[in-house]
C-alpha cells in the first residue's frame, strides 16, 4: 500500500518561490509608481489652476468668451467689406500668382500692375468701405475656430493692395494712393480683432507692415497740394496720415490680445487634451508635463503681459528682456511627445522675447513713416530744403519726436542728412547701439532686410530695385 502524503508536506520548488516573490515586488514596485503618478499629476495640474485663478483674480481673460465683442449689422461691419473685397478680386487679378508683385512694385513696373489695377476696383471700393468702418465684429463668438486659410485671404489681399498702390502714384493720382494705405492700415486694425491668438496678432502685423511700406515709399515722392487738387494729396491728408501712423493704440492693444488670446488657447488644449482622444500608453506616465508645460508657458506669457506697457510710446525692447540674438528659435519638430514638451519649454522664453522685438519694430516702422511724411511736408513747405535737424519739424509736423523702442536709455529716432545726398531715418536696432545709420547685416547673419541690419535704417530719397532690401 502506498503511504498518502499531505498536500501541504509537497515541497515548492524554489523558482515558484521567487517568481511569486517577483510578482509581489512589481505590483508593489507598479503601485507605488502609480502613487508618484497621480500625486505628480495632481501637483501639476494644481499648478496650472493656480496660474489660471491669478489671471482670474486680476480680471484677465481666462476663456474665450472674455473676447467677444457686441455684434453689429453687416453695413456697419468692416470685416463683412473685408470680406467682400477679397471675394471680389477679379480674374483680372490672376496673373498675380504668377508675377513677383515685390519686384513690380520695387520697380514701378505698372505694365502689369495698371491692368490688375484696373479690373479690381469693386474690391478696391469694397476695402475702401471696411476702413471707413471703425468697428470689425468676425464671429458671433470667439469661441468659434478662426480659419487660418481666411486669415491668410486677408493677407494675401494686403500684398496685392501693397502693389497696387504703385499705379495711382505713378500715375500721379497722389490722393487715391494715400486712400488706398489709409485702408490697408485700417485693414489691420480690423484684423486685429479676428481671432485672439499669436497667429492673428502676427498676420495683422504683416498687414500693417504692408501699409506702412507704402506710406514710406510714398514719401519720398509724394505730390502735395494746397488746394483742392483731385491727383495729388492734399495737406490735410498728409497730417492725418501722420496721426493715424502714430496712434499705436489699437496696434498695442491687438499685441496684448494676442498673447492673452495663445494663453487663453493652451488653458483650453491643456483642459481637454485627454477627453475623447486616443493616449499612447507610452505617453501617459508623462501626461501632466502637458500641465507643466502650459504653467510654464502661462507663466512666460503673463510676467511679459505684466511688463508691457499699455501705452505703446514706452515700449522698450532692452527693458523687455531683449539683447542681441537671444531670440534664436529652435527649427525641427519632435515626434514623441516628450519631445514636442521639451522643445515648447526651450522655445518659450524665446518666444515670447521674439515677439516683443517684433512688436518694438513694428512700432519703428510707423513711427518712422510718420517722420518720412513730415519731412516731405516740410520740404513742401520749404522749396526742396531738407530739414536740418528733427527739432524743425515740432509742432508744425509732428507733435513730438518719437521714441526709439530699441533705444536701451529710450533715446529718440535718429535722422542723418548725409549732405542730402542720402539722407535717413534709423533705430540703433537689435543690439542697441548707434552704428552711425549702417545698413549693413552683422556677420554670420544670411538673410537681407531692414530687420536684420546693424541699424534699421529707412532712407529718404528712392534707392535704385537692387539695392532695396526685400520685404
């Protein structure tokens, strides 16, 4: 007979024993990583509602809501005729895409300009009508999503107008080309309004760049009458264009929008990242970096929106945090999200001094078209003779110097005579010193333009097509 032997006396062989060992080490060793993970993810995301309840606190916009204005009839709407005069481009206007506008425009080559010119007046009118309009209502909510392809429609209508505007001056029509800058400036402000973003702020400043270029250009050779001449521009006419150039508010307002606008947007990403969407399970351990990222991120955002002034005519760069060349932004785009979290955190700070130089240089170039304008007045007024001095030109012309906003003592805008040979208008530009008006670039900098010289120079008599810096 053979002996029964309890169950409990058969002996377990030792790899059970440490496997069983194993599992009780990783579930405590899992547990206690997904106790980190829900105190860290908690901690995070208390920190993000922390940097939203300060902006609450401070009467900030906190939704997009915040941003929506009254709405208005279309007849008294300037976006609707925004609208209209880009729907109403012509096939008259097909050649565009097919030219270099920038070149034409440089070289006051009408031939192909004055046919587009021609065939286009309705939208011409239509944009007319948006800047007699002082009001731009785009949506019923802001909470709406702006489209970028709309957005770029408006650009695009403002580099068409840009060219355009060369065939009534070189046609001496003087007056309407005043009108048609007048509109592109106003056509900015209303962009202004169209979406509360970085991206909206930065296409309005495109669009205002374009009319300020052609308020400089027209300078140079602007026919001014005192009567009441139909072809060239009226002296009145150049007055206001000098105020509008130098009333920054609605400029200065729409850059303060907008960094409130992108902060508002990563509060609402960052809210409704997880709902509803597919989680990599590679990603999820390191989810609340997206609340860190955008605490930082709103945390960068709202001490730049603490020290920019609301009036534009304080604006500093150097004060802003700028010095030469700590705006260099990173290029490629990460895959994994750990990636994308880390370039945005490197990208932040920079961002947001890139930005504020921008600005500071928009607020040059208008100050800069005003000036051009005044002097052309002022050499009206005085049989040719160049001014010799800025001081000449207060309060008749300009009712203050303006500022330098990249000036680090808030110095003025600089003007050299050149033995009017050459005379110019310059900012002592990203570095903040006085290279004496040098149009130079810096070494290792490859690409032309006003923005990246040592001094942002804008001259006063017309340079020949190959030496204008592109656009």
């Amino acid at each position: 007979m053979v002996p029964q032997v309890e169950e409990s006396e058969i002996p377990i062989p030792r790899r059970y024993r440490w496997t069983k060992r194993g599992i009780w080490i990783f579930v405590v060793v899992l547990s206690i990583l997904l106790t980190l993970r829900s105190i860290w993810g908690y901690l995070a995301h208390r920190a993000l509602q922390n940097e939203i309840a300060a902006i609450r606190a401070r009467g900030e916009p906190t939704v997009m809501s915040d941003f929506d204005d009254p709405s208005i009839a279309d007849s008294d709407n300037a976006a609707w005729y925004l609208r209209q005069a880009f729907a109403s481009l012509t096939s008259a206007a097909d050649p565009i895409g097919n030219i270099d506008l920038d070149a034409l425009w440089r070289k006051r080559d009408i031939s192909q300009l004055g046919p587009i010119y021609d065939g286009n007046q309705q939208a011409i009118n239509f944009l007319r009508q948006a800047g007699q309009h002082g009001k731009a209502v785009w949506f019923a909510s802001s909470a709406n999503s702006a489209s970028p392809s709309e957005l770029n429609q408006f650009r695009w209508l403002a580099l068409v107008t840009q060219g355009l505007v060369t065939v009534p001056h070189v046609r001496g029509q003087d007056a309407e080309a005043m009108r048609m800058m007048h509109d592109e400036l106003r056509m900015a402000d209303a962009v202004e309004h169209y979406f509360p973003g970085i991206t909206n702020q930065l296409t309005a400043s495109g669009i205002r760049y374009c009319g300020i270029d052609n308020a400089i250009n027209l300078s140079r050779d602007l026919l001014v009458s005192e009567g009441s001449s139909s072809a060239a521009a009226s002296r009145q006419q150049v007055l206001d264009a000098i105020s509008q150039l130098l009333d920054e508010r609605e400029n200065q307002n729409g850059f303060i929008r907008g960094i409130q606008g992108d902060r508002v947007w990563r509060e609402d990403v960052t809210a409704n990242a997880l709902p509803g969407e597919a989680v990599d399970p590679e990603s999820w351990p390191l989810l609340p970096l997206l609340d860190v990222n955008a605490a930082v991120s709103i945390r960068e955002e709202s001490g730049m929106l603490a020290i920019i002034p609301a009036d534009p005519s304080k604006m500093c760069w150097p004060a802003l945090g700028g010095t030469a060349g700590n705006a260099e932004l990173i290029s490629g785009a990460p895959r994994t999200l750990v990636g994308q979290i880390a370039a945005i955190r490197r990208l932040a700070p920079h961002l947001m001094t890139k930005l504020s130089e921008i600005q500071c240089f928009d607020l040059f170039n208008s100050r800069a078209a005003a000036m051009a304008l005044a002097i052309r007045l002022y050499r009206f007024d005085h049989g040719g003779k160049w001014p010799e001095s800025l001081s000449q030109l207060i309060p008749q012309y300009l009712p203050r110097i303006p500022v330098d906003p990249f000036s680090p003592t808030v110095a003025s805008i600089l003007y050299k005579l050149n033995q009017s040979t050459d005379p110019i208008i310059y900012s002592v530009g990203e570095n903040g010193m006085d290279d004496a008006g040098s149009d130079s670039l810096p070494s290792g900098v490859r690409f032309p333009g006003r923005f990246n010289q040592l001094d942002i120079v804008v001259h006063l008599i017309n340079q020949s097509p190959a030496t204008q810096p592109e656009n």
